[in-house]
C-alpha cells in the first residue's frame, strides 16, 4: 500500500480542550466480548448466525464473515482483539468451509487466515470441529483455546499463525481450555477439569501450568493483565457456599487468591458471580452476581475497585456521573478496557425491553487527541503524523484499512472543531 508521508508544516492548529463521557447503545443482537486497549475497538458476536463483528465508532458493528453457525450448525469461542484493534481471534470455518477451527483476522490484510490442520497425533474432528478459539494476546501473535484429542476431549493449547499449534501442559485424562492471554501470549489462563469433572482454575507461565485453586465446584480463570501479574475469575468462598469473583495477584513465586465477595441479597448457597475482566494495573475488576444457580435466572453487573468494594454496576456508573436509568438495566459487565476507560456491558433497553450491550465511556478521548491527555496541541499533531506515517491504526480515521488524503482531512476538520 503506498501512503504519502506527511511532515509537520502541512499543518497550522490550535489547542482545544477534548474530554467528554459517553454511553452507546449496539443495535439489536450485537454482543461485545473484547475490547482493545482503550476501549476505541470492539469484538464480538452477531446472536443468530453466530458471526464476528468489528466496532469501532467511526463504522460501527462491521461483519467479518466465515460464521460457523449457518454453514455447520455448530458455534463456540469468544472473539477477541488485540491493543491496538487490529487484530481479531474467533472460531471461524476452515478455508474450505468443512470445520470450525481458529481464525485470525488483520484488518490490513485480506480477510481472515484459519487453522486449518492440527499437527497432532491425538487430533480428532468433533461434531464438525477440530478447535476453537477463547482468547487473543494484546499484541495480537497468539490465539488461546483448545483442540480436540483422541484421548481427554479438550487440550489446552495457543497457535502464532504462520506456525504449527502449540498444546500447553495438562494432567493425562484432563479436558483443559485456555480462555485469555496476556499481551505477549507469554501468561496463558484458563480451566481444567477435575477428576469428577468441574473445573478448577489455571494459569500457564511460559507453558508451565499452575494450580489455581483445587476445589472441585466450577471455578475458572477468565482474564488477564498486560504483564501477567492479575488474573481474574472466581473461586469457592465458605463463608456463604458460593463461587465468588476473585482474582489472583503474582509475587513472583505464585498467585495469591483475593475473594471479592457477591452483592447483598445474594441468595447463600445458591447465588454466584464471576470476573469476566481486570484492568492491566489490577485496580477495577467487572463481571456478573447471579441470584439463582442458574445463568440464565436473575443478574446484576458489577464493578469491584479498592476504594469502593464490590458495587452493582449502575450504582457504580453513577457514582462517574453517568446516569444509565433510563438507558439500560445492567445485568453483566462483560469486560473492561485494560486501562480502565471503557465498560462493555449488556442488560435490558429500557425503552426497547430488548436485552442489548452498551459501551461505556468514563473518560472518552476524541480521535484527534493523540497523545490522551484531553487537550488538544502541536503533541497531537506531530502524533499523528508519526502514527499515519508508520501506518498504525489509531491514524486511519475513518477505519478504512487506508491511510490517505481523506484521514488527513478528518484530522484537520476535527482538530479545529475541537472536541466536546
């Protein structure tokens, strides 16, 4: 792709203020699973056919295609995408359209690369797929999930396109699943399951596994920060017979378990909540309290910092000023950006009565503020041009997979508007 290189002089700004919150609504069916470092890019997935989108708020939800579900009748995984919203993992067909398997999508190549043979003697195909794909690393090398064996069902295992599958450490006999990877695919974490089935919670370091926690209820490993020291999930607490949302903190030798409790009147015994996501600095944790064992019965979102213990998530929001009673009922937190700006939650519309997501922003940093400070100066424009020259993502204004004359003039026209 040819791309003019531009330099400073091209461009004469002023300095404008750009610090704003926001709350957007998806259209109908459209379910957020990942977010990228600062919450400007979305993956997730279309309810119906199962397919892969894309958002950002230049384009909204995009479609990426290969949907498994139309075509075999099966669908699994969680798509996911990389820091800088460039790349996303998901399970997709086979290049032939015969398997689920793993995908790689690269916004600036041609569509989506597969993995279409698992080099491994145990491999099996397994009702119409031979692997799915659970996590993607921050920069976007590595997919997390599992293949099918001959002899446990699931194995754990990462794939660096371009390379054979790798399977991770697991006990012989032990259907594993890798669900998250930290930003270099060096921290892999998960479950595995118990000799009786439940599964227990994992981390992968290096291709080490580690014992979360060996209490035979459900509990797993959902999330993980940038270097690897905070994973989140959740863990059995006796105090009140229920999985609780936990993460785990690294002290260099092993993770130490922190429980964070459930929202009041949680039914004891039969109530739960799971982490579904932790900041890279481990300060916010978000996910979901059930009030009944089933996952499909009554739910609120949550939100766990420090400073204000485990709140439900529109108390929470409020508390940031954003006001979300006559937009949706939060029942889910699903993830949080890494650096903590931006919310993907789902629940009911009010004024719909739908069950839709929303992003949420707490700190929202128009396009053109490219050093995210919230203001606007000569450092954004010598960002950018930096940004548009080495052809990153953030610098393709209008999420067309081009650089050129056209992203020039976005940048000009909103950088003299300002920013609200």
């Amino acid at each position: 792709m040819k791309t003019a290189y531009l330099t400073l002089p091209m461009m004469t700004l002023i300095a404008q203020s750009a610090i704003a919150q926001s709350v957007t609504v998806l259209p109908s069916n459209y379910y957020v699973s990942d977010l990228s470092y600062d919450g400007r890019y979305a993956a997730g997935n279309l309810a119906g056919p199962y397919e892969t989108f894309r958002w950002s708020e230049q384009t909204g939800p995009v479609l990426l295609g290969r949907s498994t579900l139309p075509t075999l009748g099966v669908a699994a995984g969680s798509p996911d995408i990389s820091y800088d919203g460039r790349y996303i993992s998901a399970s997709i067909t086979n290049s032939t359209e015969t398997l689920m398997t793993q995908g790689h999508w690269d916004m600036y190549a041609d569509g989506w690369v597969s993995l279409d043979v698992v080099n491994e003697p145990d491999a099996q195909v397994v009702d119409g797929s031979i692997s799915s794909a659970w996590g993607l690393s921050g920069d976007g090398s590595t997919i997390s999930g599992f293949y099918w064996n001959t002899s446990v069902g699931a194995s754990p295992s990462i794939w660096e396109p371009g390379f054979s599958l790798t399977p991770l450490e697991a006990i012989p006999g032990r259907s594993c699943r890798v669900n998250a990877l930290n930003f270099d695919g060096s921290v892999a974490v998960g479950w595995e399951a118990s000799v009786t089935g439940p599964w227990q919670p994992r981390a992968w370091r290096d291709g080490v596994m580690l014992d979360l926690d060996n209490t035979d209820v459900g509990s797993v490993a959902e999330a993980v920060s940038a270097d690897g020291k905070f994973i989140a999930g959740n863990l059995y607490d006796l105090n009140v017979i229920s999985r609780v949302p936990a993460y785990w903190e690294w002290d260099g030798q092993e993770y130490t378990g922190h429980m964070l409790g459930l929202l009041p009147g949680t039914p004891v015994g039969t109530g739960f909540g799971i982490a579904r996501g932790i900041t890279d600095d481990g300060s916010v944790v978000v996910g979901t309290n059930y009030y009944s064992f089933s996952p499909g019965g009554a739910a609120d979102g949550f939100v766990w910092t420090a400073d204000t213990g485990l709140l439900n998530a529109m108390d929470y929001f409020a508390m940031q000023g954003i006001d979300l009673s006559g937009i949706i009922d939060v029942r889910s937190v699903d993830t949080v950006s890494p650096d903590g700006s931006t919310f993907a939650v789902s629940g009911i519309e009010f004024e719909t009565l739908e069950v839709r997501t929303a992003l949420i922003r707490l700190d929202t940093l128009c396009a053109v503020d490219f050093q995210r400070d919230g203001q606007l100066n000569f450092f954004d424009v010598s960002e950018f041009i930096r940004q548009y020259n080495e052809q990153e993502v953030d610098a393709d204004l209008n999420q067309n997979g081009r650089h050129d004359f056209f992203d020039v003039s976005i940048f000009v026209q909103q950088f003299a508007n300002g920013c609200p």
